[in-house]
C-alpha cells in the first residue's frame, strides 16, 4: 500500500516532513517518525505539511512528544485538513499556517472495548484521561485564548474550524491563500465533516433490472472461487436467500477482513469473519489492537527541552492492557 508519508533532508540543517496518511499502523506511526527523525542529524529547521484523517492518538501523542522535544523550530503548513489525531501533531509547531480553504477538526477520543462491565467503566475512564491530555495539548497552543472548558466543549461537539477560526483561537498561527485542496480519504466516520469537503455527488444512475438469484451451484462456486468455501454456510444462516448484491457484499467484506488482518498480523482472520464484523469496525479493532501491543517508543533526541507536556498513558492503561481497545478516529 502506498504511503504518502515521508521525512528528507533539504539542505543539512533543514528538513521537510510529509503527512499525507493516517496516523498509526495505517500509515504514518510514531516507531517510524521517531526513527527518521534521528536519522536526520542536526537539523535546525523542519517544515511539516499535514493532510490527514487522523488515526491513532497514541502514535499522535508520541509524535508531537517527539517535535517537541526535538531542538529544531518547526514550521507547520495545513494543506487540506488535520483532523483527529492529526490535529494533535499540527499543535506541536513553533508556528502553524493554514490556507484559507483548509480545516482543522477536534473531537473526542473514541475507543473499542470487548469484556466485563467493569472493563466498559474502566475504558470510560481511560478515555477520560486521553481527553484530558488532548485538552491540555490545545490549551498549550491557544495561550489561554480558549479555557480548558471551552476546548473541552469543542471536543465534544466534533469542532471543524477553518483558518481564520483557528488563527481567532490561538490555535493557528498565519492564514496563507487557498490551495487546492486534494481528495484525501472518505470522511463518512465524522459527524459534522463541512459539505466542501465532501465528494461531488455522482449522477443518478437509472434503476437496473430486478436482479435474479445465483442457484446453489453457482453460489458454491462462487465462494469456492474466493477461498471462502468454509463460510458459506455462516453467510447463508444470516442470508437464506441472498441477493447478488448481498453475494457481492459478502465476499468483498471476506477479502477486505483478510487485508486488514494480514495488514495487521493477525493469524485468525477466519475467525473474525467468521464473527460477521463489518470491515470498518475490523479497521479499528486492529488499530486498537496494535496500540495496545506496541512497545516503548524512546522519542528523545539529543538538544533542548522544551517546556511542552509529555503524556505517559503507561499506568492509565496498563490494567487492561489485554482486554481494552484503544482508537481515536
């Protein structure tokens, strides 16, 4: 899959870093943004341009931890949209410019948990404790131009903000004029995502013909064909009599749950489609999943250190570190 991510040198002390990617397993992680970063040397300025969805708010916090620290001035360019976790990164610049046609989005962390009603309470206050740092990490950009409450507020209302509202909150810096802002991603997960940057509308195709079931052979063959043979039967016991299009779905979800596991290095794909889960909810629960497995990642280089707050979520979560998915898009 290709990454629109990457980190080079420009010159010897100055450096460009590209985030045109999820944040996390996805695309862009912090093992691998830590790892490049020092691998640049002595650089005294980076350039950070960020066009993204979001993703994991560990691998985001790690990441702005990691500029934070680094001796560098960095110098941020919004060239689309950061949102979600991607709004974390954007707040770790010495000066963050935005295009008059680009967005930033702040919302609450969300998250997966499978277990008892104890490990349910136990991921709303974990949760709780993520806001509390993405609050903090917002205040810290704004200079006491929004409250705490306010922010929080913010986060809870899935907040879009164009430039100029994010330059009246302290939150941005410097409105430059509009770009073109290139599709990124679908953004049907986000609840209030602004109408320009939804996709145009495609013209109304004019109704097909009433489709005819596939027979049994046909549907055997069908699966047979995919390497799905063995959930035919689970698929027939939610569908008795499904409908081509039901077929299409089906198999397609079958492919899509083996990507995502194989993606992720789960060794038990048939059982998770066999489960039924929907290809979107696998997305998370993998991204979860790798969060909750990763290891320490040491993000401290040698230089300054600044004066920004560094998240350490070990003891928060460690309790149910087995039991308890962690996501934030």
């Amino acid at each position: 899959m290709k990454s629109w991510y990457s980190i080079k040198n420009l010159s010897p002390h100055t450096a460009e870093i590209s985030i045109y990617d999820e944040i996390g397993m996805w695309g862009v992680t912090a093992a691998d943004f830590a790892r490049e970063l020092k691998a640049l040397g002595d650089a005294t300025d980076l350039t950070l341009r960020i066009n993204s969805p979001g993703g994991s708010v560990f691998d985001a916090l790690a990441i702005y931890n990691t500029l934070r620290r680094h001796p560098a001035t960095v110098t941020a360019t919004v060239d689309g949209i950061a949102a979600s976790a991607a709004s974390v990164i954007a707040m770790a610049a010495d000066k963050l410019v935005m295009p008059a046609n680009s967005f930033l989005m702040i919302h609450d962390p969300s998250g997966l948990v499978m277990g008892t009603a104890d490990d349910m309470r136990d991921m709303s206050d974990v949760l709780d404790s993520i806001k509390t740092a993405l609050v903090n990490t917002y205040h810290r950009k704004t200079k006491d131009s929004l409250t705490v409450a306010d922010i929080a507020a913010m986060l809870s209302e899935e907040t879009w903000l164009t430039a100029e509202e994010a330059v009246g909150f302290g939150l941005a810096d410097e409105i430059e004029d509009a770009i073109q802002i290139a599709a990124l991603c679908s953004l049907d997960r986000f609840k209030n995502a602004p109408q320009s940057l939804q996709p145009k509308s495609a013209p109304v195709a004019p109704p097909a013909a009433a489709p005819v079931a596939l027979n049994a052979t046909a549907l055997a063959e069908r699966f047979t064909t995919a390497n799905a043979a063995h959930h035919l039967a689970g698929f027939l016991s939610r569908q008795p009599e499904p409908t081509p299009e039901q077929i299409d779905e089906e198999l397609a979800r079958i492919q899509a749950l083996r990507d995502v596991c194989a993606a992720a290095h789960l060794d038990d794909a048939d059982a998770w489609i066999a489960s039924g889960v929907q290809a979107h909810h696998m997305h998370l629960i993998a991204t979860a999943i790798q969060s909750a497995i990763d290891q320490h990642i040491d993000t401290t280089p040698p230089g300054k250190q600044p004066d920004a707050p560094v998240y350490d979520f070990t003891k928060v979560y460690a309790k149910r570190r087995q039991n308890t998915l962690f996501s934030n898009v």
